[in-house]
C-alpha cells in the first residue's frame, strides 16, 4: 500500500517536499513507516527521531496498524504560543 | 469556541465573546512576538499549522478544560502567517464563576497547548536568516 505521509516545518524545508511517499506492505504499522521514512529522508533523519508520527489527527505509537486511507503525518516538535 | 487564523486577533471582541452572566472572573492571556530570545534577535516570525490536527486538539483542550473547572465560557485564537515583533499570536480568554479557576483554567489552556497543538514557528533574523524552533523536551505531541 501507498501511504502518503504529510510533512512541516523544518521536517518539509529538509527534505523540499510537503509530503512523503511510502510504499509499505499491508499490515505495516507506524514503526514500519519511521523506518521507511528514515531511509527515504536521511536528510531528516535526526529531527525525525524527535518527531511524533500522526495517524488521522492523533499521535499513534509504534506498533499501531496502517489502513491505506491513514491520514499520516510527521509531527516535529512543536513551538506553537 | 476555538480558531486559528491569518488575521490580527482582535483580543477585546475575543474577551468580551468569553463572558458570562454567572461568570465574575474572565482571564485573558495573550502571546506576542518577542524581539529578543537569548542572544538572538527577532525581525518577525512564521507560523505553521498542521490544521485539521491542531483543531483536534484544541477541541480536546477546551473539553478537557471544561471538566476541570466551572468554565462559562472558552476562546482560543493563534495565529498563522507572518507576525512582527508585538504582534499578538495568540489568545486565551477563560471565563469562571471566580478568579482562583479561571486563572487556573486560562493557565492550562495555554500550557496545554503549547505542548501538544501541532502549530510552529521559524524565528526570522535581521540578517534574512531563518531557522524553524523544534526544541520542546517531548517530541511532537505525546
């Protein structure tokens, strides 16, 4: 499955792109996908393992189960206020 | 009542909409711009957010502030886009029957959601240099 993965702030100025294509294995999970997106993004790699990984507007944990239609996103730390 | 927005924060509208007739307390905080953090000098920010989510959880702030203390009523505004030094970028107006849980609630309103509402900001220097501020000791929104 192809789970397209949302990116922000210095997360999409690092790597020049908005959102990240991952091509995964049905029945991936989170976990799966920060390590895809470790290879893909080696750029990011450091900012990304202080980031959170969204799923459908929720940080998930590692082992949480991917559906195609996840809405996925990386959430660096945030500095809103 | 929540909302971000790319239009200056009229905060005298936002507290006069948090009042209540049983309400004797209303607290009101805003953030503005700084021109100084540490040694650095500000010229003006950027603020992003990551929309859908971000309004989740202010939803989520607001419902939980609600069943902490007596809130009449909640208003929360940031905004996004370009901000110079002094200008507001975010607004917190909590309204209560007493001062003690409105201070109380307006302080977790604020505290919350700056830990845990996926919204960021990239510091503008005067020399044209930019840099995004991703340094909250937990990463992104536990």
């Amino acid at each position: 499955m192809l789970i397209r993965v949302k990116l922000f702030a210095a997360m999409r100025d690092l790597t020049g792109d908005e959102v990240a294509k991952v091509e995964l294995p049905d029945g991936a999970t989170v976990g799966d996908l920060r390590r895809e997106l470790g290879k893909q993004l080696p750029l990011a790699r450091s900012l990304l393992l202080r980031s959170a990984i969204a799923v459908n507007h929720d940080v998930a944990e590692a082992d949480r189960v991917l559906a195609p239609t996840d809405e996925c996103a990386v959430i660096p730390p945030v500095s809103g206020g | 009542m929540f909302r971000l927005t790319r239009d200056a924060i009229d905060y005298h509208a936002l507290t006069e909409s948090a009042r209540a007739p049983h309400c004797g307390a209303v607290v009101l905080f805003l953030g503005t711009v700084r021109d100084l953090t540490g040694e650095h000098v500000t010229a003006f920010l950027e603020y992003e957010a990551y929309a859908p989510m971000a309004e989740k959880k202010l939803a989520e702030i607001e419902a939980e502030a609600r069943r902490r203390w007596p809130v009449g009523e909640i208003a929360i505004v940031h905004r996004l886009g370009r901000l110079e030094v002094g200008e507001v970028s975010v607004a917190v107006a909590v309204s209560c029957p007493h001062r003690a849980a409105a201070f109380d609630a307006c302080r977790y309103v604020i505290d919350t959601l700056k830990e845990l509402v996926p919204i960021w900001k990239k510091e503008n220097a005067p020399d044209g240099t930019g840099e995004w501020v991703h340094q909250s000791a937990k990463p992104g929104a536990p």
